[in-house]
C-alpha cells in the first residue's frame, strides 16, 4: 500500500491540512494518519472509506489503481457546492454551471457578464 501512502499525504496537502486536521475531522488520531502516511500502518476498510469520502476521491484512487487527478475531485466537490448549497437557479445551464466549477478551480476571477458571455 505504498502508493496509498503518497495518495494520502498529496491529498493532504493539497487541501492544504494538517495530519492533525484530518485526523480531527475523521475522529482518527494523528498517530493513525502519520503511520498511514508513512506506510508505518495501513487502514482498514472502514477507514479507507472515510478517507476517500472525505478527500471526495474513489477508493481505486485512494490506493492507487487508477490515477484519476486531485484537481477532478476538486472540482466534483465544487460542483456539488455550487449546486447544492448556492441554490443555482433553474434558468442556469449545465454548461453555465460547468463554466463556473472550472472558474473557481482555476482560481480565476470572472464577471457574471463574462460568464454569459463565455458560454
């Protein structure tokens, strides 16, 4: 499971937390995900699971038997945000709404005229 162990601390980083952090938010201690990311200790499934639900990636991401990118699952947990909590109205298309997932994980700064106009 070593490539588990890369997966999990260049998720890590990549959201930009601590071992701490994760371990806070998935009720693991920092032990557990130091030795996970160490290759010290592998997780059970539960723990995979959780991991991979937390970091919004699949399980074959997760221990490596596809390399899907960080930026996808980025991207999905966008879309997700921006449809389920901003309450999109329905005149929005699909494209629209995939303009903007890709606008806000890109970083770029765009106008809503821009936006339209774009797509």
């Amino acid at each position: 499971m070593k490539k588990f162990a890369q997966r999990l601390k260049e998720l890590r980083e990549y959201y930009g937390m601590t071992q701490a952090e994760v371990a806070e938010c998935l009720n693991f201690s920092s032990a557990a995900i130091s030795n996970y990311e160490c290759g010290e200790r592998e997780p059970g499934i539960e723990e995979l699971v959780l991991l991979a639900d937390f970091f919004q990636v699949s399980l074959d991401y997760l221990v490596g038997r596809i390399d899907d990118s960080i930026q996808q699952g980025k991207k999905r947990i966008i879309r997700y945000t921006v449809t389920e909590t901003m309450k999109v109205p329905d005149s929005i298309s699909e494209k629209e709404i995939e303009m903007i997932v890709h606008i806000i994980a890109d970083g770029k700064k765009y106008s809503w005229y821009e936006v339209k106009r774009k797509t």
